[in-house]
C-alpha cells in the first residue's frame, strides 16, 4: 500500500494538465483501478486482515482523491495566472493622439433632434425598415390608386410566382411607426420616430436611402397651436438661435388635414445658410392634425382623440446645420469626409451641455 501511494502521489504532482490527472484517476481510484481493484479483495481476507486493510485503503483512496482535486485546482490556477499575463493591459498608456474614429452626421442630428424632443416629453419609437404595404400607404389613408404611391418611387420586395399576400416593400416614409406606435401604446402618445427610409431616386439631394423623423402627439385637446409651439421650440434648439420665424404654408398630406408645410425664416448671404435672419424662406417638414382615417387604422378612437404629426428629413437639416453641400457623400464612407464633417464621439448632445460644440 505504501508503494501505491508513492506511485500515484508522485505521479500527481508530476502531472502536466488535466488530461493527465485524469488518466491517472482512472488507473488509481477510477473502477477498474489498481486501488478499487484491492478494495475489491477485502472480501477474500480473514476478518482480522480485513480490520486492518479495509480502513487503511479507503484511506489511501481518500488521500489520492484529494491529491488530485488540490492538483485539478492548482493547474487552474496557473493556467488562469498564465492567461491573465498574456492579457494584462497597461491603463495607465496614454491614448491615442490622433482621433481614430468619428460620429456620422446623421447620427449626431439624430442625437440632436432625440435630445430636444425628449426635454418635450417625446419618446423615440421604432418600426421596421421592410414594412407592410398596409402601414406604409393604406393605414395612412393611401389608398391603391393614390397618386402618391407613385410619386413615392417604391422599392416593392419580390415576392414569389403565386405569393398573392399583399407585398411588403422599403418604408419610403417614417409615418408608418404612427401606426406602430398608436397599435402598441394607444393614446395618449407622444413619440418622435427616427430612422432609415428609401426611395428609388439619386441626385445631388436624393440617395435611395435617407433618414427621417416624424413626430406624433395625441391627447384630447391636441391643436395645430400646439404643433406650431413645439416646432418653434425644436428649430430654435436645434440650430441654436435665439428666435426663429416659422411660416406655415397650406399644403396637402393624405394622413393630415390640415395640412401644412413649415418654411423656417433664413438668409444665404456669401453662400452660408443663417436661420431666424434675412429674406429667404426654407422649407424644413409636413405636418398637420392626424386624420381621423389614420387614428382608425390605429386603433384610435377619432371621435375622443386628436392630434398633430410632423415629419422631416434628418439628413436635409445636417446639411442645413452643418453646412453639408451634397447628400451622396453621406453615404460614401469616405474617411476624408468623415474626419471633416464627422462629431466626437464622447460628445453626447444635450441641451444644458450643447448640442453641437
Ligand atoms: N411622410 C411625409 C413624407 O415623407 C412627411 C410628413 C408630412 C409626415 C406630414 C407627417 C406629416 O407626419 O404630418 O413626405
């Protein structure tokens, strides 16, 4: 029995992993092991011999036992030590001079814009990007036959030969998150919606991708008063002026009635945009009251709840803010562009901090 604990304690501590400790587990106590195969010789002993052999190896098997789980846990100790050396970082390094990467425009504005209409108690609300045929144009009283349908240059999904379901297509507006917003929260609501839209158009101010955000605000005595306070608060925040004046022009959305489109008072003196002074007029969004057709289509009872929605384009008021020439190069990636017109990372918009630094 000595010559078997000097056998397998050595082999322990010489073990090199536990692959090894295993092996050797199974060759000492494991159940045809040299030590299970003697306890199994008990039974052929003398009651006298049994008295002394019997409690010497379950001893032994004990002593092997806890060998090999102070070893098991030693080599994982090492292998941790081992791979907290290789991992170890120095904190105390300097950064990096040179500002490696940069916030996108557009999600800086989006920053911008979520600031300002969170201090007016809007929530940010989200929908899908592959967007039903029904939320993009028929819950927003767009019927088939619209005109705006087609004005609208639609990506329509493919679908397959003899799938008759109605098509999904690319939301080519935010409007439709009303839908979803009114459908899950009910009213009262008061959520703004940012996000990706497409349309298949390209030019110096059109790519088939761009953003918007719309808002919407629904209570019982919701007025078109209400709208023109919150737009004039959110223009003043956002291109940080002190007053602006906002010109409502009479206009036509099939989810809206009224309607109107918001012209924001502007100069271009020696080619720079400058907003709440000069003679120029710039249009910025659509908005007007619900239709009572869309509070339907969400659920919503039109003859106890009003309210008004606004929708514009994210990308349009960087340009305008940030005095962006071309909207193709948005989407570019081109690091040049980025590092220009591209914000700090660290430098989250707020209103008591500053928007845009
Ligand atoms: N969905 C419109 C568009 O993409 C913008 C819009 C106009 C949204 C008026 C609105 C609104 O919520 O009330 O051109």
């Amino acid at each position: 029995m000595d010559d078997l604990k000097a056998k397998y304690l050595g082999q322990i501590a010489e073990a090199a992993d536990e692959n090894a400790l295993e092996t050797i587990r199974v060759s000492a106590v494991g159940k045809k092991g040299e030590v299970s195969l003697k306890m199994r010789e008990l039974g052929k002993m003398t009651p006298d011999e049994r008295q002394v052999a019997g409690p010497a190896l379950n001893a032994l098997k004990d002593e092997i036992n806890s060998a090999l789980a102070a070893k098991k846990a030693g080599l994982a100790d090492a292998a941790l030590d081992a791979r907290l050396r290789t991992e170890w970082l120095d904190v105390t390094l300097p950064t990096r001079a040179t500002r490696q990467g940069t916030l996108h425009p557009v999600s800086q504005v989006t920053e911008e814009v979520t600031a300002i209409f969170a201090e007016m108690g809007f929530a940010v609300a989200e929908g899908p990007r592959i967007e039903t045929d029904w939320h993009n144009f028929d819950a927003l009283n767009i019927p088939g036959h619209h005109p705006a349908r087609a004005e609208m240059d639609t990506f329509y999904m493919h679908r397959a030969e003899g799938d008759n379901r109605p098509p999904h297509v690319l939301r080519t507006h935010t409007s439709p998150v009303q839908i979803r917003s009114m459908e899950q929260a009910g009213a009262p609501l008061r959520v703004i919606c940012p996000g990706g839209v497409y349309r298949a158009d390209y030019d110096q101010t059109h790519t088939p991708m761009f953003h918007q955000v719309e808002g919407l605000a629904i209570d019982k005595n919701i007025s078109m008063a209400n709208l023109k306070w919150v737009l004039e608060e959110f223009v003043k925040a956002f291109f940080e002026v002190d007053d602006v004046e906002l010109r409502f022009r009479a206009s036509h959305f099939p989810f809206t009635e009224p309607s109107a489109e918001v012209d924001i008072r502007c100069s271009w003196e020696g080619g720079t945009l400058k907003v709440g002074e000069g003679d120029d007029w710039l249009e910025i969004l659509g908005s007007g009251m619900v239709h009572p057709k869309v509070l339907e289509a969400g659920n919503i009872d039109s003859n106890e709840w009003q309210g008004f929605a606004f929708g514009m384009g994210i990308d349009r008021i960087a340009m305008l803010k940030y005095g962006i020439p071309d909207l193709r190069a948005f989407f570019d990636s081109d690091l040049r562009w980025l590092r220009h017109y591209g914000f700090s990372a660290l430098d989250v918009p707020t209103l008591h901090g500053g928007l845009s630094r």
